[in-house]
C-alpha cells in the first residue's frame, strides 16, 4: 500500500448503496435514503439506503427461508469451508478498496485501518473456514443399553448489531463463526460506517454463498434494529456496541420470542503502572497508543491510566511527550498517526467529556480540544487529563474518543481496588517485572482480558468479552462457536 494507491481509491466515486437482501441489491422499500457523510472533510460522499421495518423483515425472512431448505447449513463443510475460504482471498484481493473506502465513511487512519479492517476480516473468516469441520459433536459414558449423543446444530437466523470503529474486524468476528457454523445472517452495520461491510457481503456472494443466507440492512438502529430486536423468527442477536442500546436489545428479546442475546460493551479500562515496569520509556509509549489509536474509538482502550504515587509525575510527562509527537490529521494520509473522530456527534461528546472533567477538579495536562476545524472535519487533539479522583465521571464513564485519565495510586491494594471501581469489565493491563504481583493482578481485577507488559494486540486465537456491564459472550477464538451453535442431545435406546 502506497500513498499513491491510496490517492486513486480515495478519488472513485461510490454509487449510492443499497440494501443486499436474498442475494439481491435493493432500495427501501419506501426508496428512502441517508447521506453518507466522511468525517475527513464532513463532505458526502454518497447516499445509501435509509431501511424500513418492512425491510427488516424481507432480509428476515430470507435469512429464514434460506435456513430451513438447508441450501448452506446442509452442504458438505469441505464446500462451506472452499467458499469462506474463497471469500476471505476476495478479501485480501479488495483490501485496499474495502480499507479506503471504510476509511471515508468512519474516519480511522488508514495505516491501522488496512491492518485491523480487510486484513483482520480475512484472517478471522479464514480461521472459522478452517475450524467448521474441526468441531465435533459428543457421545455422552452411559450404560450399555443407551446411546447419548449430543449433536451440535446451528442456532438458526443470527441477527447481527455492529459499531462503527471497526466495522469489518467486529463483523467479521460475527459473520466467520455464524456462517461457518451453518446458520443465515442479517447485518445491521451502524449508520456511520455502512460502505465496507456492505461490500464485504458482496464479495461473499462472489465467493459462492447461496442467496439469503447473508443479508445485510442498512439504515437506523432505532428502526431497523429495533424491527430485528423484536423479530419472532430471529433466533440470537449478536451486538457489538453502547451498553445503552444493549439493554433494548435485552428488552426487545423479553418483548418478542426470548431469542438469546449476545453483548459486547464498553469499557473503562485500567492500565496500571508500577514504579517496577520492566521499561518505563516502553510503558509510556504502549500507553499512549494504547488510548489514542484510533482516537480512543476503540472498545478495549486504556482509558484509565493508573501510576504508582512514586513516580507518576516522571511517567505522565513521558505521556505526553510519546503523545506530543503524533501527527493527527486527514485518516487517508500515510503521514498521519491518528485520523478523525468518527462523526460531529460523537466530537462534541468527547468535548463535553473533558469539560466536565474540569469541573471536577481534573486538570487537562495536554491536549482538550478540536483541530483542524478549517477541513470541515472533525478531528480532536489527543488529551491527558490528570488529577483524576477514581469517582470522577472521567473515571466511571466511557468517552470513546482520545481522552486519557489519570489518576495516581499508592499500593497494590489501592491499584486493584481502584481499577475494580466501575461498571465496567472489559481489559486492563499491569506493568511490573514482579511476577507474583502480575498473577495476583490478572485474578483480582475483574475484566474480560488482562495484559501483562503491553497494552492490547491480542489476536484471534483468544476470546474477547467483557464481564459486568461490558457484556457477555465471547468474540474470536473457537469459544465463540458456542454462541453460534445449540446443543441438541439424542438419546437412543438400543
Ligand atoms: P451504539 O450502541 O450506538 O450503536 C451500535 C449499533 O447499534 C449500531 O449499528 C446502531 O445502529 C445500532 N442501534 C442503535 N440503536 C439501536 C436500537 N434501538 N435497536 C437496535 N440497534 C440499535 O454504539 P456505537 O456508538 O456505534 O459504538 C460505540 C460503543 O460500542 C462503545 O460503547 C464501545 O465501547 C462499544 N464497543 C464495544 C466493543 C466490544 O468488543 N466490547 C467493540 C467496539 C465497540
């Protein structure tokens, strides 16, 4: 990928989208559509389908129909294996188009973007491709006069909720292992990062994916994913998102047919720094990529930066220098460490974040701000705010955007009881070369994932999930097929 390969995707002209429903491009039925606004320059850049209830419905029902005539879950798994693994080739083969593209609509820098968009998706669809006929079924010690077996089955129609940050990676993490598990899909990609995924479901039907068996809506959450929340013939709902809309989605199985419903929140992450890390200079620079990649858009972010009383002033002023020297700017520009925040929306909340902040005693020791407002974008400086009480709304909710708080501790007690004192649950990492204190940490802070000397870049042979209110279930690895499969038990008498 070079600047100048960059320069001619960014340069196309994307037609305006549609729905993909049974296999098929289609308007809403109403023909009702939204612009597509790039948070690079706040430009349109196309229009796609604003969807109705009544859409929802048809991709549902096509999902269903293409479920039960067994037309994938009923093909040999060599043949659903070649066609994800065709897909993901189509993947790599699109990259660059599906990054860029993603990249205008959502406004993440394009270098982390090709990693973590396209090149993710890919390895993760791969990785379900190569898993689906590795996943066996049981036969249960009974007596001799019985047979239990316990099969494993598809779930059904899967009904998939998706952010906005990282539209392909988090996709993917649902499409590879529903599909491969044999179920029928319909996406709902958040109305701020539609282009890719809808592209992506495009590529799979070239790969050979029967009709119906992916749909993808495109439009409101509080229309078309409410149409699916309280679908009867959804059987799982799969979310990635705001704990806010993870509790409808709860309301809306209780209102409908009980269908499961699968969480992934937010977080308020602690990243805790003994005086013993074994590099400091390491530890700042992990740190502040740890919250400002993406512009702290990014659902595991080290949001809460906790350093041990002794040196904390030393650590924090290593911060801000890491932070100091990354080049914020147009997404679409190699140059550039940090691209644009993803709408104007979500901008002034993270604004009104920091100011609150001050009002409660936080100092803002660098950063505050919105940049570059002369692109028509909208961009803010990466922040450090210090003097960070642990009850501060800075500390107990979740920005999503480049704002770091930081609050000091004295002891390990004080580390630990801290870091426990939100809502939250997703990540966290501890900084020491004490390896005992490293596993004490790792059991009492209470979180879906732990880092011991670095600050995320887990892959997808781990799962992720958070614990309390950052949700449940798991994404990655093969204990994510249990979400995607229902056990079904024979017992046969012989
Ligand atoms: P959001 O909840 O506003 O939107 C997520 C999706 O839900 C979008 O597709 C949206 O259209 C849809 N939606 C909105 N209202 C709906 C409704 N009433 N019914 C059904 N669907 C509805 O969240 P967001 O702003 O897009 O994403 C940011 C949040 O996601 C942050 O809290 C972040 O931490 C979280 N997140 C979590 C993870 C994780 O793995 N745990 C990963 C990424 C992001």
């Amino acid at each position: 990928m070079d600047q100048t390969q960059i320069n001619t995707w960014r340069a196309k002209d994307i037609p305006p989208q549609t729905h993909l429903i049974d296999g098929k491009n289609a308007p809403a039925s109403d023909s009702a559509t939204m612009e597509v606004t790039s948070p690079i320059d706040g430009q349109v850049i196309t229009t796609m389908a604003r969807g109705t209830a009544q859409d929802m419905q048809a991709a549902i029902a096509a999902a269903r129909a293409a479920f039960d005539d067994r037309r994938w879950a009923g093909q040999p798994p060599a043949a659903r294996k070649k066609v994800l693994m065709k897909w993901a080739d189509l993947i790599d083969a699109h990259a660059l188009e599906l990054a860029v593209s993603g990249v205008r609509d959502n406004g993440t820098e394009i270098g982390m973007a090709f990693k973590a968009e396209p090149g993710s998706a890919a390895g993760t669809i791969r990785y379900y491709a190569e898993a689906l006929d590795k996943v066996y079924g049981e036969i249960a010690p009974t007596a001799d006069d019985v047979l239990g077996l316990i099969h494993r089955e598809p779930v059904g129609v899967v009904g998939a909720i998706v952010p906005w940050n990282f539209p392909l990676m988090i996709g993917a993490w649902k499409l590879g292992p529903a599909l491969a598990m044999g179920n029928s899909v319909v996406l709902k990609p958040a109305e701020t990062a539609s282009l890719s995924l809808i592209r992506l479901a495009e590529l799979a039907h070239e790969a050979g994916l029967p009709a119906g068996v992916l749909n993808v809506v495109t439009g409101e959450g509080a229309v078309v994913g409410e149409a699916m929340g309280l679908s009867m013939d959804v059987d799982a709902l799969v979310f990635t998102g705001s704990g806010s809309t993870g509790r409808r989605l709860m309301e809306y199985s209780a209102r409908s047919n009980l269908k499961r419903v699968y969480l992934e929140l937010g977080g308020k992450s602690p990243n805790i720094i003994f005086a013993d890390a074994p590099d400091l200079d390491e530890a700042a620079k992990v740190a502040a990529m740890g919250i400002f990649r993406n512009s702290g858009q990014v659902c595991v972010a080290g949001s809460r930066l906790l350093v041990e009383a002794s040196i904390h002033d030393e650590f924090v002023d290593a911060v801000v220098n890491v932070t100091k020297a990354l080049k914020v700017g147009d997404p679409l520009d190699l140059e550039n460490h940090i691209g644009a925040i993803n709408s104007e929306t979500q901008l002034m909340q993270n604004l009104q974040s920091v100011e609150t902040a001050q009002r409660e005693g936080g100092t803002v020791t660098l950063g505050g701000g919105r940049i570059l407002s002369e692109t028509g974008g909208y961009y803010m400086d990466p922040t450090i705010v210090t003097d960070v009480t642990p009850e501060a709304s800075l500390s107990q909710k979740e920005v999503f955007g480049p704002v770091l708080a930081v609050t000091p501790f004295t002891d390990e007690a004080e580390a630990t009881r801290i870091a426990n004192a939100t809502d939250y649950g997703l990540a966290g990492a501890v900084w020491t070369q004490n390896l005992s204190r490293a596993h004490r940490m790792i059991r009492a802070v209470r979180t879906g994932v732990m880092h011991v000397n670095t600050y995320g870049g887990a892959d997808g042979t781990v799962p992720l999930g958070g614990v309390g209110q950052s949700g449940n279930g798991h994404d990655k690895s093969l204990h994510a097929l249990d979400k995607y499969t229902d056990l079904k038990t024979a017992w046969v008498k012989l």
